[in-house]
C-alpha cells in the first residue's frame, strides 16, 4: 500500500456543510451542501496545492421551483440513478451493489437495501439507494407519483434541500439537487492510499482545525456520519462521480474508497458498479469531495 499525504491550500473553503433539514432557510441564507475540497494528483511521492471556489448559491431555494405551480414535499427512497441525477456528471452504469455478508445492512439510516433477513439474505443481499430524500413533487402529479413510487410519504413543510420530481408518461425524473448550505471549514488534509483493503483507491479526509466528519464508529457530535446519503467527487476537469453505500462511502464517512476495474482482489465484500465512471478519476486531480446528508 502507497501513502500520500497532500495539504490543501484553499481560497474559500475545504468544507461546506449542510443538512436537508424540515425548513426552507430565509431568501438570505447561503445554499448547497456539505462539501470538502481534497486536492491530489496522481503521480506517487508528490505533493501539490490547488485553490477551490465554491459557486455562489445565495439564491432563494424557493427560486428553483416553478413559481406558477403548487408542490407537494416529501421523503422517498431513490435508486443511486435517480438520487444523483443532475448532480453527477453521468448516471448511465449505476446498479446495485452487492453485498458478499448478510451483516452491515443497517450500518447506515438512509441505505436501502433489499435485506430481509438472515436466513433470506444468506449468501449476501444488495444495496439499492438512498432513503429518505427530500422531494418537491407538482401537486397535480402526487397521487401519481405515490401510486409510481410507494415509499412516498408527504411532509408538512418544505424541507431545506430537495430534488424536484416530474412525471410524464407514467416515469418519474428528478432534478439536480436544489443544495443547503450551513457552514464552510477553511482548511484540510487530503491522505491518499493506494491498494487499501477498501478498493483501488482510498482518500481520507482529515480536517485540521474542525471535526464535522465522522472519523470513528460512533457518531458523537459529528455532522456528518451515519446519516450520510451520498458523496459526490469533482476533479479539476468537471468530471462528477457519485459514490455509493459500502462500495465507497464507509461507516467512518471520512475515508472514502473506489475500484477503477473489476478486479475485487483489494474489496472481496462487495462487487463494485459505475466502474464506467470510477475509472475515469484515475490519473485526475480531484478538486472536491461534496457530502450529502439528511
């Protein structure tokens, strides 16, 4: 295993943070989501600084949906397709990972799984998505989409952070995320492992003057940690890649892992999907890990 460690050098922030939360914030406050910026190359043995700019979200969440239209909100479970459509530069290769172990099912609040129990689930069971994320539905298609989707369930006000559904033609789509932000970490340590016991690749994100990452088995007062719903990773190019539960988002949130081919010689635990595009972040500079969380 290859050790590398790379400090961050960041003009803005290394962490942006947010929860979806119940409310919409006010027209002043700031909007995306949790967000630490990890900079690395991929040659061994080097270090390098990269300066990372969060875009300017100030505007309004309510700006997002049509203004001419009533919505229904509420929680749903997504496929990882349609929970990072939008958001991720492609979501043509995600499936389902697939678990070797029938344990580990409820390491995560907002995994979904097709676990039912020991005896089904023996030889391993799949992880299908993320639950419980924010929906802004038009009100004239909510009983179809409750009819499309049945683990549908209304909330009485508009949550901080969402997808906004459509249906047409009896299928559902979803939209980019409209982001929360609550907060921003100016500084951070990238450590990068090659050939880890986690996959090919394994990036830890280690936060120097903060602790807003979960970095142990409980969750204490971290803002990011069992509830995570998904991780996004950006390289210096605009490539976007969605990270999924037990493939590469990890109980400790801070170490996040990949495979770049179908080789599981490093994770024999699970079999990896979207390799499409986990490949392409070999020999990328990655300019951002974006933490998404309920």
């Amino acid at each position: 295993m290859k050790k590398r460690i790379v400090t961050l050098a960041l003009a803005i922030s290394a962490l942006s943070l947010a929860g979806c939360g119940s409310q919409a914030p006010e027209a002043s406050a700031d909007v995306e989501n949790a967000e630490s910026a990890a900079s690395q190359d991929s040659t061994d043995d080097k270090s390098a600084e990269s300066t990372t700019i969060l875009a300017d979200e100030s505007t309004p969440l309510a700006s997002s949906l049509d203004p001419n239209s009533e919505y229904v909100f509420g929680t749903a479970t997504l496929s990882y397709t349609d929970f990072y459509s939008g958001d991720v530069s492609s979501t043509d290769s995600y499936d389902v990972v697939s678990s070797a172990t029938s344990k580990k099912y409820e390491l995560f609040t907002n995994m979904a799984t097709d676990y039912v129990d020991e005896t089904t689930n023996a030889d391993g069971y799949h992880i299908t998505g993320v639950k419980n994320v924010n929906v802004a539905v038009p009100a004239d298609q909510a009983d179809t989409y409750a009819s499309l989707n049945d683990s549908f369930v209304k909330l009485d006000s508009e949550p901080a952070q969402y997808k906004i559904v459509s249906v047409n033609d009896g299928t559902a789509s979803y939209s980019a995320t409209v982001f929360n932000v609550a907060d921003t970490v100016t500084d951070a340590t990238a450590e990068l492992l090659t050939g880890s016991n986690r996959g090919d690749y394994q990036i830890n994100i280690l936060e120097n003057s903060t602790s807003y990452i979960r970095s142990s088995r409980e969750d204490e007062t971290s803002v990011i940690n069992s509830d995570i719903q998904g991780v996004i990773v950006e390289t210096k190019d605009g490539l976007k890649v969605g990270m999924e539960h037990l493939q590469s988002i990890w109980v400790m949130p801070y170490e996040i892992s990949f495979n770049i081919s179908a080789d599981n010689s490093h994770n024999t635990r699970v079999s990896f999907d979207n390799l499409a595009e986990l490949s392409k972040l070999e020999e990328k500079e990655i300019v951002s890990v974006t933490f998404i969380y309920s």
